[in-house]
C-alpha cells in the first residue's frame, strides 16, 4: 500500500474517533446531571417538586359521635344501675373526665357537634344500627368501644361466635363507609373481664350487685376458684382476647381506621378506676382514664 493511501486511511480514522467523541459528548450532556443528582429540568425534578399528598388521618376532626354499650354511656359511674353519658370517656361533658370530644373540639363545640348513640347492653349485632344513626350527624370520627357484652352471656356456650363477631363488625364498618366514605372510626379494644372480676371481688356490695346478673360468665358465684369455675373465667378470658384480635385486623384493611393497640385492654384498673355500685363498669375516674386513651390513639401523627 503507497504512503499517500496510508495516509489517507489514518485521516478517516482520526475523523472517526472525533465524531465518536462528539456523540458520547452529547449524550453526557444530557444525561449527566441527572445521573450525579445536579440540578435538571427532567422529570425527577418535577417529581420532587410535586406537593405531598395530605395524611389519610387528620388529628384533629372536627366532629364526633359515639357508639358502643353500658361503658360509652357511663352506666353506674354516677348511680347504681343508671347511665350517665355526662361522665363518658367519649362524649361526657364533665371536666373531671375531659372526654376525648371535649379535648378534640373544646367544651363549647363539643356539647354541639358530639353524639351518643351507644346502648347500654349493646352487642356488636346492634353495631350497625348505631352506625346507621351516628352517620346521620356526618360526624369526622366516630368513637367505638363494644364486645364486652358478647362475652358477658348467662353460659360461655352462648357467647358470639367469633366468626360471627367478624361478620357483624365488618358489616358495621361498611355500612357507615357506604353512608360516609371519609369518616375516621376509633376503635377502643374491649377491657380485661377478668382482671375486673380480681378487682371488684374484693367488695362486698358489689359481688351482691352482680348476683343481679351482671355478666354471669365472668362474675358469676364470684368467690368459686374450683377448677369449673376457673375454666370458665379463663373461656371468657380468651373469647375476649379473640374479639380483640378480630377489631384489629377488620380495623387495619380501613385506612381511616385505628385501635387503640390494646391499650384499654391492658390498662389495669384499680378499685379507684371501678364504679363504687358495682366494681366492674368504669367510675368517673375510669372514664377520665379512658378518655386520656382515646386521646393519645386518635392524635397520634402514626397509629
């Protein structure tokens, strides 16, 4: 091959690898920033300028009915065998219990934009009634506390079943999501029956109360720790725990649902947190106590 072809051959090598060059160039001018995280116009950009999307749960609702049984309405805390919703740890208007409505929305707003649906003896079969009536006051956060009562039978054997404590707990949570899509549910856990028996055993006057029926799972022959008797106690004890289990879990596929963690269930209520008639519902002070539960869960920036 003659020089001059040689020659020639090296210059088209040469303006080759130039133009190559002049391409990967480019194309890191395009690329490059992004890749390094400098500043570019592209999309990842854009992304992180985009406003955050508001939190599911607001802290502060501005509205609140309560549904449940005999706790939610302050049943004996203020006379025997009598409700008192003035004491209830949801919607009371008493100072000594600052009920959670009252911490949510002051007491002037909270004796017009709070709503006490619950019935003494409630079970969670009646859950969707009472749904059905606290969504007519399109409430922002509707305060449950339940179950107590589906253990509190005359024979363990008629306790609810726990499947059927599911059903009835999510067809009452849909029937309030069908009636108002963007309500916040609060959802107390149900309170340690037995522990409340260890409690109030120790009072006279109240072991006579429950001989009215009072929970005759739990408190019946009240004095009784034969082995039957224990059985039985230790029956309820775990069809609770169950009930529990089922609010939490319908409870955490609802985005705009929360428990309080077990936290009711495992608050260990004292003579002073027990009502002076019958030692096993709430007293005044027991109100206040779940009151302070309620507060913490629903204000919580996470569940």
């Amino acid at each position: 091959m003659g020089q001059g072809t040689m020659a020639g051959a090296r210059r088209v090598r040469r303006r080759s690898r130039a133009a190559l060059a002049v391409v990967a160039a480019a194309a890191l001018a395009v690329t490059g920033c992004d890749a390094v995280g400098g500043d570019s116009d592209g999309p990842s950009s854009d992304a992180s300028k985009r406003p955050r999307p508001a939190p599911v749960w607001d802290t502060s609702p501005a509205s609140v009915a309560a549904v449940g049984d005999s706790i939610t309405r302050g049943f004996d805390a203020c006379a025997v065998l009598s409700d008192c919703p003035e004491v209830s740890w949801a919607t009371g208007s008493r100072a000594e219990v600052d009920s959670l409505a009252v911490r949510l929305l002051g007491k002037s707003e909270a004796a017009e934009r709070s709503w006490n649906h619950a019935v003494t003896g409630a079970r969670m079969a009646d859950l969707t009634g009472q749904m059905t009536r606290a969504a007519a006051h399109r409430p922002e956060l509707v305060a449950v506390m339940v179950g107590a009562n589906d253990a509190c039978r005359t024979t363990t054997s008629a306790m609810t079943p726990v499947a059927d404590f599911r059903a009835q707990f999510q067809e009452a949570l849909s029937t309030l999501r069908r009636k108002l899509p963007k309500a916040q549910v609060y959802v107390a856990s149900i309170p340690d029956l037995k522990r409340l028996w260890s409690e109030g055993r120790t009072n006279p006057l109240g072991k006579q109360v429950w001989k009215l029926g009072l929970c005759p799972t739990m408190l019946g022959d009240a004095d009784d720790l034969a082995p039957a008797a224990t059985s039985r106690r230790n029956t309820v004890r775990d069809r609770v725990a169950d009930y529990n289990a089922v609010l939490r879990e319908v409870c955490a596929k609802d985005e705009r649902c929360r428990t309080d963690d077990g936290a009711v269930h495992a608050f260990r209520f004292g003579t002073g947190q027990l009502s002076r008639w019958d030692w096993f519902h709430p007293s005044v002070n027991g109100q206040a106590r779940l009151a302070e539960i309620a507060y913490r869960a629903v204000t919580a920036e996470r569940p």
